[in-house]
C-alpha cells in the first residue's frame, strides 16, 4: 500500500473530485452492487472507465458482489477487471483480492507535477521540471482555431501529419471546440520542422488538471515532441487557473519521462483480473437484483 503524507491528503482529495466530474462528463453508467461499484462506458473501452471499483467508504469487497460485476461487464461486452487506487485501500487489501484468485494485470503511477527548483550546473540539461523553452526545431501551442483541431484530432487519432487529410465534419470538431472555448480542455498540437507530430490533451477542473492524452506519430519518438507536449500543457494548465497538475503514465517509459520534467508519484492505479472460473460464494439475498442494469449515466450535476 502506498501511503499518503499528510500535506498530500488533500490534494489527492482534489484529484479525486477531478476524477469524479471527468467520469460523470464522459458521461460514465455507474451502479452499484453491494461493497463495489460497477463503471460502463458505452463508447469507449477504455479499462478504466469499464471496471469494478470499491465503493466509497468500503474497506472490503464481497466476491459475490464481484461476481455479479464481472458478469455484468462481460455482458457488456467488456473485459471483467477491478480497479482501485493504492492510497485508498486498507493494509491487507491487495492480498485479500489475490486470495480470492485475482491477479494483477496492469499498474500505472499517478504522478503530479512538483517541480524540483534551484541552479542547474553549467551545461547539464535541467531535470525535475519543464524546459523554459522548447528546444527548436520541435515545437508546442494550443490549437485555438477549426482548422488546427482538425489536424489535432487527426494527429491524436494516428499520429502522422494530417494537412492532405484534414478532418472535415464539423460534428466532430465541434465538441473540441465548445471544450476550448469553456475552459474545460486545451489541446496542445506538437510539430517537427512544422510537421504536426503529436497531440496532447489537458482536462481543466480549476484547482486540477490532467494531462488525459499523449500522443506522437511512432517513427517520431525521442525528438522532442514528447517533451515540447508536456511543457506546453503545464503552461497551459497553469494559464487556465490550475495549480494541481498530475497525469497517470500508462508505461514505465512514460513515467519516467514525466519524472524527468518534474512530476513525482503519488500512487498507484491497479487493475486485477478474475479467473476464468471466477464465482461467488453464494447467492445473492432473495428480493436483490442479481444483474445491474447500466443503462443511465451517472448525475451530471457539480
């Protein structure tokens, strides 16, 4: 279990708000089932936004509840897995789900920008914290216009240069646009000798933002794009009122690049997956509902 300090507690409260709202933006199904809630997307399949979690409050996790989860998820046509995060769960928690069977099959760090500041000896590149500058001939701005969300949702989705291509049905462009110009999201277009490369985007929940997407076109990796994509969406995030900064890294690779520009760990995300044998102990109490029914979306409310 990783342990939170004390001066980290409420802010990964604050993170945990972000989450939330981001969930209930997407917008998320969420039911509950007994000590776990179940989360269905219905368009993106995403582990995380399709998963049993542990409901708020609990300490333990039933496997009958479990089993009506993962049930339910493979009806849906999604892989059975729970998530949690380690700073929230109890000392014995994680051998409690693995002596029910479960394995680990992903773990991803939530890290947050905390710079580390003070000189840099001569000639070293600086560490602990983004660039001052982008180092030429790579480059990073937020796509503000129609155009440059066209070539930024070209980029995301395949990451190559989309100019002889440019998505052009405005019905996809425009949710990009309303986020942009609300202040919910900024979208940070990355290019190489003026070739448009990668494609970041940053959710702005003012005091939190989250670095949610990374992407580079893949002949293109360790040539600055990387690095020009991170610091423009710190920039960005702070310009938009947010001083909490943190992303989660889905790979070791990508850890220690956000380690090397300044954010730390402050936990883990695990994902277990079930057995293929994986059961309850007993029914559920007469009068219970054994399947939930994910077909509303979770409040969209504050």
């Amino acid at each position: 279990m990783t342990s939170l300090d004390h001066d980290d507690q409420p802010i990964y409260r604050q993170i945990q708000d972000h989450v939330a709202a981001s969930a209930r933006y997407a917008p998320v199904i969420v039911e509950q089932v007994g000590t776990v809630d179940v989360w269905f997307h219905p368009d993106h399949p995403d582990r995380h936004l399709n998963c049993a979690r542990p409901h708020d409050g609990i300490a333990w996790v039933q496997r009958r509840d479990l089993a009506v989860a993962f049930r339910a998820l493979e009806r849906l046509g999604r892989a059975p897995r729970l998530v949690f995060e380690d700073a929230l769960a109890p000392p014995g928690f994680r051998q409690q789900v693995e002596a029910m069977g479960l394995a680990l099959d992903d773990e991803r760090a939530l890290m947050i920008y905390r710079p580390v500041l003070g000189p840099d000896p001569p000639g070293e590149t600086p560490r602990g914290r983004i660039p001052a500058a982008i180092e030429p001939p790579a480059a990073a701005e937020v796509a503000r216009t129609p155009a440059d969300l066209s070539t930024w949702l070209c980029v995301a989705r395949a990451g190559y240069d989309p100019r002889e291509a440019p998505v052009e049905d405005l019905e996809e462009i425009e949710p990009l646009i309303a986020a942009a110009r609300d202040g919910q999201a900024a979208y940070i277009l990355a290019s190489y000798t003026d070739t448009p490369l990668g494609a970041a985007r940053v959710a702005l929940r003012p005091p939190t933002a989250e670095l949610e997407s990374l992407t580079t076109a893949p002949l293109w990796h360790g040539m600055g794009l990387e690095t020009a994509l991170v610091t423009a969406a710190v920039q960005a995030a702070f310009e938009g009122g947010c001083d909490i900064v943190f992303a989660v890294a889905p790979t070791a690779e990508r850890a220690r690049l956000y380690h090397r520009l300044g954010f730390v760990p402050l936990t883990r995300i695990l994902s277990y997956c079930p057995p293929d044998d994986f059961a309850g102990l007993e029914p559920r109490p007469e009068g219970e509902r054994d399947e939930p029914d994910l077909v509303e979306p979770v409040s969209t409310g504050a």
